[in-house]
C-alpha cells in the first residue's frame, strides 16, 4: 500500500488528539475528543471547524473567464459561462452515458475559473481536464491548505480575523489580504449550515486553525460528522449517492442543470452524455434518489435493499447512504428507489439483518438549511 | 467480574449472568444509537449472534458467552442506548443470560488478565 498523504494540518490533527483514518489516499482524522455525536451536535449550535485539505483546488485559465467557463461546459451540464464574477455554482463531469464522474464547485473568480473536486477523483478529473480542455491552462493547487469552517457562529468568528467575510452571501467567493497570507474564502460548505471554505498557503494553514480554534465556539470536526452533517442536509456523497451508474436526473440533482444548457437554452447540450440526460429531463427516469426515513431506530446503512411489501420478492431500491441523524435524533437515509415508488410519504421497507422494517420517502434535507441568502 | 475476548464482561448474579460490553469496547465503537436486543426466553448458544450494537460508525455484533436461557433484556437501552457510553460496566449492562453450562467461565479472563489482552 502507497505511503498515506497528509494534509499540512496533520500534526495539529494529531496534537488534538484525532483519531486517524485512510481516506482517500489521506491520513485524515475521523474524530476528535468529542467523538462524532458531540462534534455534528456542536457545529449546529455553534461551529465547527474541518480539514478538507485533501480535496483538489485547480484553476482554469483562459484568454478571460469565458473562455474557461465555455470550454469547460463542454464537460459539465451546468451554465458556467452565466455565472457571475465572484459567485460559485455547484455542478459534475458527466461521461457519455450520462452517469457521474464527480462532483464540485465551480467558482467565478474574475480572470479565471476555480473549481474544487473531490480527493478520491482529484487524478482522474484532472486527467480529464487535461485531455479535453484545449487552449485552458489548468493548473492543480499543491501549495495551498482548504478549511471549512461552518455553523451559526462561524460568521462572527471569521469576521473577527477576516473582516469582510461577514458582508458575503451563501455561495459568494472572495479574496481577502489577512495575517495568514491571501486566503480565496466562499460562503459554502457541505454541512447545511452557513459557513465558508477557505483557502489559504499551505505554510500559515495551522496558524489560521490554530486562530479559529481559539474562539471558544469552534471544535476541530472529523470526517465522521462531516458525513452525518452532509446527510441530514440531503447533500451527495460521489462513490456512494453519485456514480457512473447514475444520471444528474435520476439523482435528483436537475436544480443544477440551469436552463441555458437544456433542450431551447441558449447553449443546449453539448456536454458528455447530453442525449441521456436531456431525453430525460424531457421523459422523466425510472428510478430516482430519495429521502428516506426509518420508523425506529434502527440505522439503514448503505447496500440495505428497500421493498415495497413485507413480503415482496424483488426489491424496488437501495439506500446507497444511512446513518443515525444526530440533530433529528432518528436514522436517516437516502438512496434509489423505482420511480413509482419515490413520491414523499411512501411507505416502504428496508431489510436490515433479515428482518423487513418500515421506511418512509421523505423530503430532503432532513434539517432546514441554514445559509445566508 | 470475567471477560471475553469479544469484549463482554460477565457479572454472576445469583443464577443468572450479566452481561455487558466493557469500557473499552465503548469506546471504540463510539456513540452508540440503537441496540437491538434478543427476546426474552431465546434459548441461546455459545457464540450465536444475540445482540447488535450500531454505533455512529458502524454495526456489531454481541456473542452469546454460554450457552443458556436470555432471561432479562435491558429495556432501557431502547430508547437511551448512550447508557452503553455512560456507563458501560452498570446502567449499560444489555442482557442476563440463564447458563446451561457455566464450564466455559473459567476460561474467561479476570481484569487483570482483560486489562493486559487491551493495553
């Protein structure tokens, strides 16, 4: 097994005392003292602060940022060329079949495109990039740390060392000139809380850490939060709700296919796969993501398979990601089911170690978001 | 009070056996959210599957340590199975087992020798 990466923030992650994990070719911490329950608690009712250094921040540069935008719509269904200067979209490569390759952000930053994708896909989108964007100089980030700071707190925290931070809305990016060197800031995260991402030079990251976790509001959040945080707010995570094996339409993900690139928009298709997902944003799909909630308390993890009898045979579904939800205090799930059977309230059951229990199609998030619009 | 390798202590009550996951077999499964328990009256054997634990991270499996009769299920587990991280070696105990055969006890380790097999 290759020798595990580590973020610039790994010997602060191991000076408060996380437990560490491989993810992603990372060492990466899943949890600190507080132990999951406490951190997801904690970054609802104040904040949380996350290494997400593993992911991948690239710039794309063209003769201007429309050039990068449109040449990067050629593999990502999403209006990039109409976003505006300073705000940041969420999208994903598609390949021919329509299915999923990754998901990211893509932010407008004036003369050029920034995007952040995911550290498990970080080599093959970059290879992708490569291939496919002629004429945009694609540059990876390697000298640069990424942390999130997210929760109801995390505005007055941040403003108190960033000022300005507070003045941006959910989904806003922003330079800012700070005693931690230019940090590249967007009002965003993955958690349903308002919060931000932050870029910043790899040699001053601990620094910054180090100044946020001296607010008493914030506690250093491990992977393990993180993804009971991004499951009550009913956000994807690709390799497990998002895959080549799924479509943007049938992952419930159309809200990010903006009108310009559909069937009449003004730069309709034109991205991998465009025939699959335009006949289906027109013809619908057969089988969908959905919001699912247990009705005890037993969790329906990931691979549970979903019927719509007690004693149906074939099942009509599959969570692809479950857990216990601590804010809602109840398990929560998401996953595919056939079309049919996706309408909120359906009553289904998941079959956990033999035994059929009920599960019910809810909407998603399972807990309001929380973003300054 | 014995232990097994699977990290259950056993408490002999009379003629019954307690039993519980220890200290450090909470901590490392982490909050604990649901605990599926046997019925009572399950005639069980050693080493069936009687109870799973979901923590945050995952699922696990509970052994029977003997053979015997699951007599009394700790009810209260349901609805707070976080008993198990309060306080694994008292509140948080899961089940009482009536033992068939109790010859397997003295293979079970005492504290000294449980402390020794975690550290």
């Amino acid at each position: 097994m290759a020798e595990l990466r580590r973020t610039p923030l790994h010997a602060l992650h191991l000076e408060l005392g996380a437990k560490m994990v491989p993810f992603a070719g990372y060492d990466m911490p899943v949890q600190y003292g507080l132990g999951v329950m406490k951190e997801h608690l904690h970054t609802r009712a104040a904040a949380g602060l996350f290494d997400v250094s593993h992911m991948g921040q690239v710039i794309l540069r063209g003769a201007d940022y429309k050039a990068a935008a449109l040449a990067m719509e050629a593999l990502v269904p999403v209006d990039i060329a109409g976003l505006g200067e300073n705000r940041q979209r969420y999208g994903f490569f598609t390949d021919a079949k329509g299915g999923i390759l990754d998901d990211l952000m893509l932010a407008n930053r004036g003369d050029h495109l920034l995007v952040v994708i995911n550290a498990g896909c970080k080599e093959a989108d970059l290879a992708h990039m490569r291939e496919s964007l002629a004429g945009v100089e694609i540059d990876a980030i390697s000298d640069r740390a990424l942390l999130a700071l997210q929760g109801p707190s995390a505005e007055a925290v941040l403003e108190a060392l960033v000022p300005g931070v507070a003045a941006m809305r959910f989904m806003d990016v922003a330079s800012f000139e700070s005693d931690f060197g230019e940090l590249w800031v967007s009002r965003s995260g993955y958690t349903g809380e308002d919060g931000y991402e932050i870029s910043v030079p790899e040699d001053r990251a601990e620094a910054l850490a180090r100044a946020l976790l001296a607010s008493p509001e914030v506690e250093p959040i491990g992977l393990g939060a993180r993804d009971s945080l991004r499951l009550e707010a009913g956000l994807c995570l690709y390799g497990h709700d998002l895959s080549t094996d799924t479509t943007p339409v049938e992952a419930a993900l159309t809200w990010a296919i903006q009108k310009a690139r559909r069937t009449g928009g003004a730069r309709e298709g034109g991205f991998p796969g465009a025939e699959v997902i335009l006949a289906q944003l027109a013809n619908g799909v057969l089988r969908k993501r959905v919001g699912l909630l247990p009705e005890g308390r037993a969790p329906m993890r990931e691979g549970t398979q979903l019927f719509a009898g007690e004693t149906d045979e074939a099942a009509i579904g599959e969570v692809t990601s479950g857990a216990f939800g601590p804010t809602l205090g109840a398990p929560v799930s998401m996953g595919y089911v056939d079309i049919d059977q996706a309408g909120d309230g359906t009553a289904l059951f998941g079959e956990v170690r033999g035994k059929r229990l009920p599960v019910r199609v809810a909407p998603m998030p399972f807990v309001a978001a929380n973003f300054k619009r | 009070m014995k232990y097994t390798e699977e990290h259950e202590w056993l408490l002999e009550e009379g003629e019954l056996i307690v039993v519980g996951i220890t200290e450090h077999a909470a901590e490392q499964l982490g909050d604990i959210v649901f605990v599926e328990l046997p019925e009572v009256g399950t005639e069980v054997s050693k080493d069936d599957e009687v109870v799973v634990i979901e923590s945050v991270k995952a699922a696990s499996d509970i052994l029977a340590p003997l053979d015997g009769e699951i007599v009394e299920v700790n009810e209260a587990l349901t609805d707070n199975p976080a008993l198990i991280n309060e306080d694994a070696a008292g509140t948080g105990w899961i089940f009482k087992i009536k033992p068939s055969d109790l010859s397997p006890m003295d293979d079970y380790m005492d504290e000294a020798k449980y402390n020794d097999f975690i550290a």
